[in-house]
C-alpha cells in the first residue's frame, strides 16, 4: 500500500470531515493536500492547483507568506499564548487598534473570538444583553432568508438556507425572518428587490419590533448560499429600519470583510456603519483561526456597572498571541500591498474574464461582487457543480461549488496569468461535464 492509500484508509477509519457525506466519500476521491506556496496549493503527487476559493474563502495574500509566517515565529519565540481574562498582552490590544482604524467610525470596541460562528455567537449575545442592560426586554432576533452565520446553534438560528438550517430548527432560538434581497424575479431590478424586501421588513418590525434586539445580515453577498448580491440601498435601507425601531444591526462580515469585495468592509460601498461588526475568515490573512466582534461605545458603555453587567462570554484562546500577530502582519502587508485596491482590480479582471460565459447557454447567471464570484450553471444531471469543480482539477484549479454554482475566490495577491488560468480550467471543466 502506498503512502497516500494508507493515509486514505486511515482517514477513512477515523476522520469525520465537516459537512461531508460519508457515504460518497471514496468516490468522490479526496485529495491529500501536502504543501502551499503563493497561490497555489500541491498534492502528494506535487502537481500544484491554483487555490481557485482561497481554501474556502481565507486566504489572503496567498499560502505560506514569509511576513506572516515569520510574524507567527517570532511571536511564538516570545509569548505563544498567555489568557486574555484579567491580563493583558502587545499582539491582542496592538491589533484591536489596528482593526478600529480600518472600520467605520462609530466602532470603537473589539472583542475577539475564535472562528467566524463565534465571534456571531458572541454578537448576537451581546445585543441583547446590551439591549436588556438599557432596560428593554428584546429577546427576538430579525435576519434574512439565504443567510448563513455559522454552525453553532445561535449563528445557526439566525441562518436561513434550509439544507443547512432545517434539519436544526426544532433546538433553535426564536426568531424572524424576512425574504432574501439576493432572489430576484427574471428582469427585476436589484434596487427594486430591495425596496420591496425593505417594505416586507418595515412590516415586520411594525408587528414585532418592539421585541427585536438585533437585525442580522450579511452585507451585500449572501456567500454560502451560492454569492447572492444585493443592492447597496438594501443595507442603506436596514441600517435606517434597525435605528428607527431601536435594533441594533449586526452585519456578518466574516466572508465579506478584509478587503474581498474590493473594500476593506462590504458596508464600505454603502456608507453605514453598523451596531456590530464581525470578522474571521481573513483575519489572520487565512493562516490561523481568529475572528472580532467590533463595536460601539453605546454597547460597550451598557455593560459598565455592577458584576450582573458582565459580558459573560470568552474562550480557551481568546486573542491567542500566535493569531493576533498573523492578523497584524496580515493588516500590515494588506497597507503595503493597497491589497484592498488590488481585489477592486481583481474583480474586475474577472468579470471581463468571465465576460463569454455570461452568453454561454450553460449558465444561468453570474453573480460578482468585488472577488466573490458565482457562476450558478445549468444542471447537467447529478451535482453538475460538483463535477465541473471536479473536472477543473485537472486543469490545475480548485475550488467547491455550492450546489450548481461554481465558486470563484482567489488569495487576493492573485496575478492576471493566474486568474486567466483559474477561468480557462473553469471552462474547459464545463466542456467536459456538458460533453
Ligand atoms: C464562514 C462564515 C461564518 C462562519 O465562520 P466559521 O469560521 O466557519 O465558523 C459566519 N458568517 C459568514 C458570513 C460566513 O461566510
């Protein structure tokens, strides 16, 4: 037995990968990932792939960047880790600055977490307990269809992609949802989207918003459930709907965030500030698990008082040292690099690289925004999606599809000839599933 075949016997054994169905998993033929460098990724064989969903939606610059990677030496030759309860550390409070500066005004305030469905779990806590705190009893929370927040029961009850969610629903929180603004009818403006979701929102609140303490939202793409866009008037719209009924908005930035749609934040291209702010994924610059809560002075001063004010929330690893110090060379580069204006650039270089596909009879629609890039196709059969993505592999490209729509979302330190690459095996894996 081979290296590899003994490796997948054993996985086999003892592994239990996430969201995987392990019925399917033989077949469906796993690749034994053994190194990275820049934007691609090798297998054991060392045929090297470019990381087409910057490994699904974290990788920054690209893999294995020596600055973070020394970043992370250096720290680990000084301070690996020390609690954040009741002590203090450099790294931790150098790279709350470090986020406050590049975040809309109002948001002050950094409290940090683990991975992207903690630090919404510690948002969503936050909200109504700061709510409570000023003497109001707003125990319901108001989101979206389509939206999706992560995995732990709160970040869950808050989601709305059924295949997700559904399976869940009878251990969830009590909330409310509104209509996604990503789901257009044929020929329906996205601004007319909007409004009509906004109209289905105000109703909402007219009945309910007395209770809500926070309305949950992913800012202009809704990721997971296959790059939904929206009009920037919805954000603009929520933002106004949250204030004149006293919710506080959490926006999910934990995929949009840190530079991805071609904006430090995705609120950036709307001009809001938000009640909360959470960030992950690209934090650490996709290097380590590390994500924020980024709030204001008027929640943050809520919990000032007596022991009964105490945010009773933290982890093991809470401003791990190691994480904050690949966050701070991460932000750093990003500065040096005008990384945010490179994914703008990004972006675009796409959408004109994608431009032939948009008229192909196999696609349905191409959704974009910034490097967040969905092409929903035509189902050919079985996991059509699943099989182009496949099929790009052998083209030197990977990727995971989100049922039938192919994701694009490369490392943001991507170069043209890569990104022509990363399209032409997109192609040529479509020409051998419509075959
Ligand atoms: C991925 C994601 C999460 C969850 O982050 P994890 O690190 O996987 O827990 C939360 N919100 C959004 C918008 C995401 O895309």
């Amino acid at each position: 037995m081979g290296v590899t075949d003994a490796l997948l016997a054993a996985d086999r054994r003892h592994v239990w990968h996430p969201f995987t169905q392990h019925a399917w998993w033989p077949e469906d033929d796993p690749l034994v990932i053994s190194r990275a460098d820049g934007v691609r990724l090798y297998d054991d064989t060392g045929k090297d792939y470019i990381d087409g969903f910057s490994s699904l939606w974290v990788t920054v610059h690209g893999h294995n960047e020596p600055r973070i990677n020394d970043a992370i030496a250096r720290q680990a030759a000084t301070l690996d880790h020390s609690t954040f309860l009741g002590f203090t550390h450099e790294p931790g409070v150098r790279l709350a600055e470090a986020l406050v500066t590049r975040s809309p005004q109002p948001l002050t305030r950094v409290f940090f977490a683990g991975d992207g469905s903690s630090a919404v779990e510690a948002g969503i806590k936050m909200a109504y307990q700061a709510k409570m705190q000023q003497g109001q009893q707003r125990p319901l929370y108001v989101h979206v269809a389509q939206g999706y927040h992560g995995d732990t029961l709160g970040a869950v009850s808050v989601g709305g992609i059924d295949v997700f969610h559904h399976t869940y629903k009878p251990i969830l929180l009590d909330t409310r949802m509104v209509s996604s603004p990503g789901l257009r009818r044929p020929g329906q403006a996205p601004a007319d989207r909007a409004a009509e979701v906004l109209a289905e929102l105000r109703a909402l609140l007219d009945e309910v918003g007395e209770t809500v303490c926070a309305i949950v939202v992913e800012p202009l793409v809704q990721a997971a459930a296959g790059m939904l866009t929206h009009d920037v008037s919805f954000l603009r719209g929520v933002r106004e709907l949250s204030t004149e009924f006293g919710a506080y908005l959490l926006t999910d930035e934990v995929a949009t965030g840190i530079g991805r749609t071609g904006a430090m934040w995705a609120v950036d291209h709307a001009d809001i500030a938000p009640d909360l702010l959470t960030c992950g994924k690209g934090l650490t610059g996709g290097v380590l698990p590390l994500s924020a809560v980024l709030t204001t002075d008027e929640i943050y001063e809520s919990f000032l008082g007596d022991a009964s004010r105490t945010f009773f929330h933290g982890h093991s690893y809470t401003a791990n040292p190691l994480c904050a110090a690949a966050a701070l060379a991460n932000l750093e580069l990003m500065d040096e690099r005008d990384t945010v204006a490179h994914a703008a650039w990004i972006g675009r270089t796409l959408g004109d690289l994608l431009k032939p596909l948009e008229a192909d009879g196999r696609v349905l629609e191409i959704r974009r925004i910034g490097t967040m890039t969905g092409i929903e196709v035509v189902p050919n059969g079985e996991r059509t999606g699943f099989r182009i993505c496949t099929a790009a592999r052998e083209h030197g490209v990977i990727t995971r599809p989100l049922g039938d729509v192919v994701i694009l979302m490369p490392p943001l330190g991507i170069t043209e000839p890569d990104l022509q690459q990363l399209v032409a095996a997109i192609r040529h894996g479509m020409d051998s599933v419509y075959a």
